[in-house]
C-alpha cells in the first residue's frame, strides 16, 4: 500500500547513502544476482579483487567453502565484514577459465567512471553519477576515447550496466550530453 512508501529528501538520501565516492571496505566489485540465479563480478578498476587477478567480468562459482548458489547477496556481504579476505572460485566471462583467488577485504571506491579496452574498442563504464563529478570525467574519457578510436575507426561503447545510481540530474546531463555529442 502506498502508506509504506516514504520519499526521501535529497538532504535525507544524502544522509542515508553517505558521499558516492566515499573509502569503504570490501571486495571492490559490483556482485549481482542474474535472472537465471547465476551471481556475476564487475570488479572496479585498482579495487582489492582487481589486485588479486580478476581483472574482467565473471561469474562467481564459490565464496570460500560455500557454493555461490547457496548464498544470498546480504550473506557474502556479511562474510566480508567477518573475514579479513575472502577465497573466490569464478569464471572469465571472457576467456571461460576457471580459478581461485584470495581477496583481501580492503577498502576502496567506486569510481564514476572506467575506461575500459576490449580487444581495441573504447568502453565507457558508467558506476555512480555524482554531482559535478561524472559529467565532467565523462567529456574528459570521451574526448580521449575519441581521438584514439579515430585512429582505428572503432566505435566507442557507453556502457550502463554496472550503474548503481546517483544523483537523478548528473544521470540526465551526463546520458543528454552523449546523445547530442553522437
């Protein structure tokens, strides 16, 4: 019913989510559950899993002892503030090999954005949209992107899938700006 929907202030969901760009402790990797169960990594560029060799998309097979289809998002999130690091097994989304990687529960930040290169192809990786601050390394990324695909002729991907959220009004200006730049 609509008496259990409280809408936050932006003063209020401030408070409440904490600066987007803040230092936190963690794997540093976006894990998401896909609809077919499977629990999929995006780490973050420099982040602690990263560091430890998962350097691409991947599917998470195992979290330490236990099998990733046994194990709710709030409950790896637990592991990582009971446990000093973290023994993944997953899966290269991009080359299929399997391994096993011990993390180091570290802190680090999401960054707005990444730019990521996949095989000569420019990717925009948008994360969170912060006020005055993705925009800005969203022209800068861009222009650079720009000038190096020129050389090769391909094309530059903005990619949206691994972003969490942000300010409403940096997510306009920033899409708006890409849209009326192509």
């Amino acid at each position: 019913t609509c008496s259990r929907v409280k809408y936050l202030s932006a003063t209020d969901f401030a408070q409440a989510s904490g600066p987007g760009n803040s230092t936190r402790p963690g794997l540093g990797g976006l894990i998401t559950r896909m609809p077919g169960g499977d629990l999929m990594l995006a780490p973050f560029l420099g982040g602690p899993v990263y560091q430890a060799g998962i350097r691409n998309p991947a599917e998470v097979l195992a979290v330490d002892e236990y099998s990733a289809a046994d194990l709710s998002l709030d409950e790896i999130a637990s592991l990582t503030t009971r446990r000093d690091r973290l023994a993944l097994r997953v899966r290269d989304l991009l080359s299929d090999r399997v391994f096993v990687v011990k993390v180091p529960i570290a802190p680090f930040q999401i960054p707005p954005l990444e730019v990521v290169n996949d095989e000569g192809r420019g990717i925009l990786r948008l994360h969170l949209f912060i006020k005055d601050a993705t925009l800005p390394a969203l022209k800068q990324a861009l222009e650079r992107s720009v000038k190096r695909s020129a050389k090769r002729q391909a094309p530059i991907v903005i990619d949206l899938r691994y972003a969490t959220g942000g300010s409403l009004f940096e997510s306009l200006d920033s899409i708006s700006w890409c849209i009326y730049r192509s």
